[in-house]
C-alpha cells in the first residue's frame, strides 16, 4: 500500500482528497504546512507527495529543496491554480516529477501518481529514520488525535508523562475526549501490559462505592450474594482511570485517600487487606479548587490524584482539527452503517467549521453519525446538519461562584432547550449524569 503525504493548506479540499484516496487503497497522511510536512517526512515513511504550490510559510519548491539538500528521492507532484503554471514548471526543473492543475481531475491524478511511482521504482527511497511507516502513519484507531496546535501540545505532554509512574488529572469539558486521553497514558507508559480499569464515579451510588473501588464478601451486606472483585484488584500493576471524580461523595473521598496512601484496600465485609499498586488516572469536567473551597472536595485527596494536570482543550478552540474529526467520524459511521459517502459539501464545510461545538467530539460524532444515516447522496449537506442552520449558544459554563447563579443557569438552560435534558447538558458543558446530579441537588427535578 503506498504511503501518501498531501501537503495542503485548504483544509476542507485537503480532506476531501484525502478521504477519495483513502478510498482508492493508499495510506494517506496530510499537513497544511512545509514546518509540518518536514516533520511527517522526518518521523516516517513517506513514498509520494502531493503538495500545494503556495503555502503559508512556504512553498513547494522550498520543500523540494529541503528534500534534495537530505538526499531523498520522494517523488513529489505540485498541484497548482492555472494562473501559477509558469511556477510549476519551475518546480519540475528543481525535482518535482509532475505538476497537475486545480480542480484536480482524479483519472488525471491516478494516472501521474502511477507514472511517478513507476519512474522511482527503479530506486529504492531513503526512510528518514528508522522507525518506519507506522510513526507517520498510523493504524486505524478509535480516536484521532489532531493536527492543531492545541493537540500536538496536549499529546506531547501525554508522551512525556505517560511513562512516569505520576498520577494525572485531566481537565476538561464533557465530550471533549478524556477518557482516550486515559488510555494513551496507559498504552505509552510502562503498565501497558496490564490492565486499564475505567470507573465512572457519577454513575456509582454512594452505597456501593465501596464495593465498586473494594469488592465486597458474600454475605457483607443484603443482597451481596457471592464474591465481589473490586476496581482497586481488577487494575492491580495497571492503570486505575475514574471519570468524574468530582461527582464522589465526601465519605467515598476519605476511603480512596486511605487507600491510594497505604496502597493496601480491605473488601467490605472482610478483615483480611490486600496490597495493591495501581497507577491512578483521573478526569472531572468540574473546578476541584473551587469545590475545596466549598467544602465537597477533599484537598489532601485532590493533591494526591494530581502530580500532573492536563487540560483538553474544548473542540471550538481546535479549528484545524474540526474537519479531521468530521471526516474520521464519517468514516467510523460508513463502517457502521455499510455506507460509501465521501465527505462533507462546501456548505457543510463551512458550517462544520463556523459552529461553536458545546458538546465537543461527542456532539460532533453523534451529529455526524446522524447525518450519514439520513444522506441520500455521496455528500453530507447542510440539509443533513440540521443542528448547525441555526448559530449555537456559546457554552454556558457549569462552574459557577455560587449556587444560587448555577440553579439560575441550570434553569435558563432547560428553559432554552424546551426542557431536553441532553441538549441543555451540551448547552451547559456537562455530561448528562453531572445534570441529574444537579437537578437532584436544586430540587429541580420532574
């Protein structure tokens, strides 16, 4: 399979490129840069490039420049506008094998990559490195990481934690991708071999929250029927990850202190302790610092689960990486669903790329999701991203001074929506179990 860099600065015609050669066999990488570009050259293999002639910090002759001072012989085609032929053919002059026009014909295109590839053949390409296709292209996977500045910046500080033994917060909004965070930190860290055990605190009642963390012993209490092996156990040399920590009560925080302090846990019901050691992950979507200072969260505790934060970004703050994600989820629900489109018309681009994303990925994944399901033809419109006609409230924001203003924007959040409890969660920032939480608490509940 033949590795592709598409250097492009146009983001939408850059996926859509993208996506078609996907489609037609090829492993295909992209950059909307020269800076980024090199470095994808740098990390892995690369077989053939199609790069834009303008750029934004650079150009495409510069690029066969940088190839040629490194002595390597990739073939690159410069794709051009009309009006920049007499470039083009400069560029062929100084190493690129061939030029094409915009709009991109794609027999026209085919038929130049096979011609490269054969003019090359006869010479096997330099690699950059050692480490081979897979560091600039990856495997399929469930999540995507991004492009943006935002992402390479919270990727690199998961590389450079992961394989310390440090426990990590990590702070975010709802959707925006924390609990993949988690297992990146698992998978690069030095426990990748055992077990990743994820724990959602907000949907744990305050009962049974010690036999969740601890297990429990036949007979411990009514209804404990036969053994229970806890979370602390089951991720024991792993990685223990619990999502909304925030949403634990103050009696559960005091058990959990206990237990990541002595590294020792005692099912419920039992007398005997087991010793654990379990690398600790945690994740809230709340201000824990202004929880301390209310008095519902622990400080000893929130020092002990924090050595190193990490903070996502919201998605409206990663505009480079919006139609990535769109089109990595398009391709999640064409498998899904057995379906053949190919992406996302210039409207719905446009509007993709213009929406503020409240709920972040997981808004856009179940949009998208939707949208392929109602497509008739190869292209998702607007017709289909009916959320998005109309411009979206910017995202209310749950962490608020005082109670009686959080009540305050719970109701006008409710008020907004028509009462939709999932779309008022989204407006407000939260997950949907946080909002029942809330609704309980202000006595707001149907």
């Amino acid at each position: 399979m033949t590795s592709i860099l598409i250097v492009e600065d146009d983001i939408t015609y850059g996926m859509m490129l993208k996506t078609w050669l996907c489609k037609k066999g090829f492993q295909v990488a992209s950059a909307s840069s020269i800076a980024r570009a090199q470095k994808l050259i740098e990390t892995g293999s690369v077989e053939l490039i199609l790069s834009d002639l303008r750029l934004p910090d650079k150009d495409g002759i510069d690029l066969l420049k940088w190839l040629d001072e490194r002595g390597l012989r990739i073939p690159l085609i410069i794709m051009t506008g009309y009006a920049d032929i007499q470039s083009a053919v400069q560029a062929m002059k100084l190493g690129a094998c061939d030029y094409i026009a915009k709009p991109v014909n794609p027999d026209e295109l085919l038929k130049k990559m096979e011609e490269a590839r054969k003019r090359h053949s006869a010479h096997s390409v330099p690699k950059a490195t050692a480490q081979g296709k897979a560091a600039a292209f990856p495997p399929p996977s469930d999540f995507l990481e991004g492009e943006s500045d935002a992402a390479r910046q919270l990727y690199n500080y998961v590389r450079l934690v992961a394989p310390t033994n440090m426990s990590v917060l990590i702070n975010g909004a709802s959707g925006t991708g924390k609990e993949y965070v988690a297992h990146r930190i698992h998978q690069l860290g030095k426990r990748a071999d055992r077990p990743f055990v994820a724990i959602d605190c907000g949907a744990i009642p305050k009962e049974l929250a010690a036999s969740e963390f601890f297990g429990h012993i036949k007979g411990a209490f009514t209804g404990a029927l036969t053994d229970k092996t806890g979370a602390f156990v089951e991720a024991n040399g792993g990685t223990l990850f619990l999502d909304e920590i925030g949403n634990l009560s103050y009696e559960v925080q005091i058990q959990l202190l206990r237990a990541l302090q002595e590294r020792k846990i005692r099912p419920v019901g039992s007398s005997k302790e087991i010793s654990v050691d379990v690398r600790l992950v945690s994740a809230t979507n709340e201000n824990l610092e202004q929880a301390i200072e209310k008095g519902t969260f622990r400080e000893d505790l929130y020092h002990r689960i924090n050595e190193f934060t990490l903070r996502m970004p919201p998605l409206k703050d990663r505009r480079e990486d919006i139609l990535l994600f769109a089109n990595f989820f398009l391709d999640q629900a064409n498998r899904e669903m057995d379906k053949q489109l190919v992406g996302f018309d210039d409207k719905a681009s446009r509007a993709l790329l213009e929406y503020s994303w409240p709920g972040n990925l997981r808004q856009m994944k179940n949009l998208v999701r939707r949208a392929t399901l109602l497509a008739q033809d190869k292209f998702i419109t607007i017709n289909e991203l009916s959320e998005l006609k109309a411009p979206a409230p910017a995202p209310i924001g749950i962490a608020l001074r005082n109670e009686e203003a959080e009540k305050h924007q719970i109701i006008e959040a409710l008020r907004q929506t028509g009462n939709n409890k999932s779309r008022a969660a989204q407006l407000l920032g939260i997950d949907r179990k946080t909002l029942y939480n809330k609704l309980k608490l202000y006595h707001l509940s149907d």
